[in-house]
C-alpha cells in the first residue's frame, strides 16, 4: 500500500515539475493563451489509497513544495516525500 501512495506522489511530483520546467518554453508562452479552449481536455486521476491521514498529508504539502528548484528530476522531491511517509508510519504503528 505504501508503494502505490509513494508512486502516486513520485507521478505527480515529475507531472509538476515537467509541466513547469524551463525546457517547456519550447512549447510556447506559458504566460500567454497559446493553447485554445477547444485544445483543453479533461484529465480524470483515480483515486488512490493513502496510508496518511489528512492532517498528515497537509504536513507533507506544507514542507515540500514540488515548484522547488530541483535539478535531479524531482529525485530529491520523491526521496524527501518517501522519508516522511516512512517516518510517519513507523511512528503511527509503534504507538
């Protein structure tokens, strides 16, 4: 269970860090409107299990921050969320 919520998080780090990385100015302004309305499309993400509770994920959304500077591909990002997942379930089942 905790691999599916890790590799959920892993996705949604490097889905972040690609949509605003500096190679995507290649793609066009992204401060402009180069991608028109009819060019939008619904993206549906599946819920998935996490083993945290909520007060637990806001913990982990107040201390990474997936817009940080990364120059390892979100590595970094995925190793500190990994370790806070860790740390927060060993201490949730040793009580």
């Amino acid at each position: 269970m905790l691999a599916g919520f890790v590799y959920f998080i892993l996705i949604v780090v490097i889905t972040t860090l690609l949509l605003y990385s500096e190679e995507a100015e290649e793609f066009g302004d992204c401060n402009g409107s180069a991608v028109l309305e009819e060019d939008i499309t619904t993206v549906e993400v599946p819920s998935a299990f996490s083993p945290l509770q909520p007060h637990e994920v806001d913990v982990v959304r107040s201390f990474i921050d997936p817009m940080s500077e990364c120059e390892d591909f979100g590595v970094c990002l995925y190793a500190a969320t990994k370790q806070f997942v860790q740390e927060v379930l060993s201490l949730n089942n040793s009580s």
